[in-house]
C-alpha cells in the first residue's frame, strides 16, 4: 500500500509548484514578448526598405552579365559592383517570373519557395518567414512584389535600355542569429531565475508549511497525550484570532469540559458509595441479626422482629430512593432528542396533588397562570415535584404552603424553620444535607436535581429565606403564556 505524503510536505509541494508555475508562466511570458518585440523590429526594418529603380535594374543586369550597361547608370559609373547589404544588416535580391534570383557576385542569397515566386508572376500580399540562406545563416525573409517606376521623358538611351519591365518579386532578408543569440541568452537566464525561483519556493514553503503547522503539531501532541495518559488538565498555548487559534482554544475548552464532568462523576461515584454505605450497612446488621437468632435457636420476640423488618424495608425503601435519585441525576443529557413543548402549569398542578396526598394536614394555596417551555418533560415534572415535596417536608404540622406561577416564576413557600444562612450557598450541591435535617428522609439529592433540570431549559432557580420565617424557592423558566387547562 502506498504511504501518503505528510501534510506538512503536501503544503510544501504546493506552495512551491504554485511558485514555481507563477514563475515559469512570467519567465515564459517575458521571453515571448522580448522575442515579438525584436521580431517586430526586424520586420519594421524590413518593410521600411524599398529599393530603387535603379538598384533593381542593376541586379537585373547584373543578373544578365550585362556589365557595360550597368556601369553606364548615372550615379554608379566607376562606383564598382554595388554590395547587396545596407549599412543595416539588410539584404535584398530580384525574383523574377522564372524564379531565378538576381544578386551580385558572390553574395548570400535566399532559395525563394512557389509562394514567393508566384509573387513575381501574379502578385498578391508580402510573405514574411524564417529561413536560412546558402551561406547558412538564420534570417528572416519578406518578399512582395515590385512595382516598375515608369520612365521619365528625356532619360538616358542607357536608363530606357535598363528599365525594369517584366514582372519582379524583391526578397528582403536580415539576420536573425544575433536576435537568436540574444534570446538564447534571456532563456538562459530566465531558466536560471525560475530554477532559483523554485528552489526559494521550496524553502520558503517548507518554513510556512512548519510555521502554519506548529499549532496542529502541538495540539496533536496534546490529544496523543490525553489519549495515551488520560490527563484532561493539559492545554496548549493559543495565540491570534485564526482558524488553528480558534481549534485550540476549542480544543482547551473540551478538555476543561471533559475534566469537570471527569471530576464531578468522581464524586458522585465517590459521594454515591458514601451515602449508600450507612444503609448497607444498617441492612447488613439487621439480617445478620435475624440469621443469628435463627440459626441459636434463640427466635426474636415478635415485635422485636417486626421492628426490625420494618427497619430493613426503611432501609430498602431509602436505597430506592437514592439509587432513583443517582440514576435521574446522572443520566445522559439527552435533551436535544427528548425537549418538547411543556405545558408547565400542568405539571406544577400534578405536584402540587401528589403533595396534597403527602402533606394531608397541610394547606396549600395555589395559582397557577398558564405557562409554556420548551424542555424536558420528565427533568421539568421532578423538579416540580421535588421543590414541593422539600416544603411539604419541612412545613409544621397543619402549617401553609404558598405556590404561585405568574409570567414563567413558580415560587413555592413554606412556613418551616427556614435554612442558617451559612448553609443556604450549599443546598444545591450533590447530597448535601443540612445538620438538623440528617434524621428526615432523603438522599441529599433533591435541589440538585431541581438545578439540574432548570439549568437544561434554560432557566434559574433560587433558594432563600422568607421574611418572617420559612423558605421560598424559586423557579423561573423562559417560555410563552400557555393555555389554560
């Protein structure tokens, strides 16, 4: 199986071929222009030249052996044969009709093609190309078709003689080698910068590919460290406001997460085990009681006996309770999938019944305005319920219960003894219990399932002490007036 590159070196090859394509795309582009450039000039140089009357008609005598005719043109008498090329590198040569080419002496000339020597026959537009002459040199060629000057009146028998009247093509040709040179030399440099281009891309991607990547290397460090140890208290250094500080700081606050609800699973294990030592351990007595006795010969007397299972089932009865309590306070948030639309004042009237059958001494005066939330059914229904049963059970015998509901707040009072002060902070933490509250039934568990539930919907709730005795907790819950049962 083929191993696949890292990232860090994919991020390095891609920033150094992007590199190196913008650079070979420039080097390329700025070599084509240069060449068009100095070409265009050469074919400027090329259109430019137009020979004379005169100069055609000695390359055509030139061309014929015709030397006594050609040396009697006024202006070349004892000028000696003249030489095809201008000061400007320019050459030039006569086609005629039969696609013989016309030049003087030795020198260099250009085998027309059929093109340009149709041009001699019918006319038509310039051809311009690349060719190489019979000396071998690189030129490049234009070829159009001479038009004859006609003579004037009165010129010499010799300039009538020597006139141009057939049809002529004129080639004009320049060398190239020097712009071939030139070129070859701005490649070579051109190469040079592209390959020190790609180098320099290479290295500067590798840097930038180490720089961008360091936060993901550490934050790889930091997972392969929790996974490999479980230690949720490590962090990593976040700095800037980018993508990968945004991952880091996301990545801290799931571990502050997971190691908070690490720790406060701990302590509800260990908290758990705690509270359900003393009933096990009650239990544990109590039967071993009853075994021994059973097993001496030595029964328990019946009310003896009686008490003491009622005990046991006490017992079993408070080990439901709290086993129930554990499993509501612990169980997986699941609100996303099991939220819904809640009407809260029916809830709060159920409660308040199942108070009413637990408290049958006490008075509970009630309203109740129509409410909806949006939240769990079951955590809202317990926390309903466990706020009334805490004033049911710490109300005097025969004594009030005030509960009211209006615009999302349920207030449930009591007229009990109220809560120190010093301990109201601690009534919503995991099985606390007051001191003076240790001999009446409960797990500790109460409130803290309230809170729980509230802080789910998205609500508060509050406990405090009540002007002129008792307690008042509070529940306010986000929502909208519902509809009256």
């Amino acid at each position: 199986m083929r191993r696949r590159r890292s990232l860090r070196s994919r991020l390095t090859l891609v920033i150094a071929s992007a590199v190196a394509a913008a650079v070979a795309l420039s080097a390329a582009v700025c070599w084509f222009l240069i060449r068009d450039q100095t070409q265009g000039q050469v074919r400027d140089s090329l259109l430019e030249f137009v020979p004379r009357t005169e100069q055609v008609a000695l390359a055509l005598a030139g061309c014929d052996g015709d030397d006594t005719a050609r040396q009697s043109l006024p202006g070349f008498r004892g000028a000696g044969p003249p030489h095809p090329w201008d000061p400007s590198g320019r050459g030039w040569s006569v086609i005629r009709a039969d696609g013989s080419v016309c030049v003087f002496g030795d020198s260099d000339q250009v085998v027309p093609t059929a093109e340009e020597r149709a041009l001699a026959v019918s006319g038509g537009a310039p051809v311009l190309r690349d060719a190489v002459t019979q000396n071998g040199s690189e030129v490049l060629v234009l070829t159009r078709t001479y038009t004859p000057q006609p003579v004037p009146p009165g010129a010499p028998e010799e300039v009538r003689r020597l006139a141009v009247r057939e049809p002529v093509a004129v080639s004009v040709f320049r060398s190239t080698e020097d712009l071939s040179g030139t070129l070859r030399i701005l490649a070579l440099i051109l190469g040079s910068v592209t390959v020190a281009g790609v180098v320099g891309a290479a290295l500067a991607g590798l840097w930038l590919a180490r720089a961008a990547l360091r936060p993901v290397q550490r934050l790889t460090s930091a997972v392969e460290h929790v996974a490999r140890t479980e230690d949720l208290a490590i962090r990593i250094p976040v700095e800037g406001t980018d993508e990968i500080a945004r991952l880091g700081r996301s990545f801290n606050t799931m571990t502050a997460a997971l190691s908070s609800s690490q720790e406060r699973q701990r302590r509800l294990v260990s908290d758990a085990g705690h509270e359900l030592r003393t009933p096990l351990t009650s239990l544990r007595t109590n039967i071993d009681l009853m075994l021994r006795s059973e097993n001496t010969g030595r029964p328990l007397a019946p009310e003896a006996k009686r008490r003491l299972l009622v005990n046991v089932k006490e017992q079993f009865e408070e080990m439901s309770s709290l086993i129930g309590d554990l499993l509501e306070l612990s169980r997986s948030a699941e609100t996303g999938e099991r939220s819904a639309d809640v009407e809260f004042h029916d809830l709060v009237a159920a409660a308040v019944e199942r108070a009413r059958r637990r408290g049958p001494g006490l008075e509970l005066r009630v309203d109740l305005r129509p409410w909806r939330v949006h939240g769990d059914v079951r955590g809202l229904q317990r926390a309903a319920v466990n706020v009334l049963d805490n004033a049911v059970k710490f109300s005097p015998p025969g004594g009030l219960v005030e509960v009211r509901l209006a615009d999302g707040v349920l207030t449930v009072r009591d007229h009990g003894p109220g809560i120190p002060d010093d301990e109201l902070p601690h009534v919503f933490e995991r099985f606390w219990r007051s001191p003076s509250a240790r001999s009446l039934p409960g797990s500790g568990l109460g409130l803290a399932i309230v809170a729980q539930a509230v802080r789910d919907a998205g609500g508060e709730v509050r406990v405090a002490n009540a002007p002129g005795g008792g307690t008042v907790a509070t529940v306010a819950l986000p929502g909208t007036p519902g509809e009256s049962g």
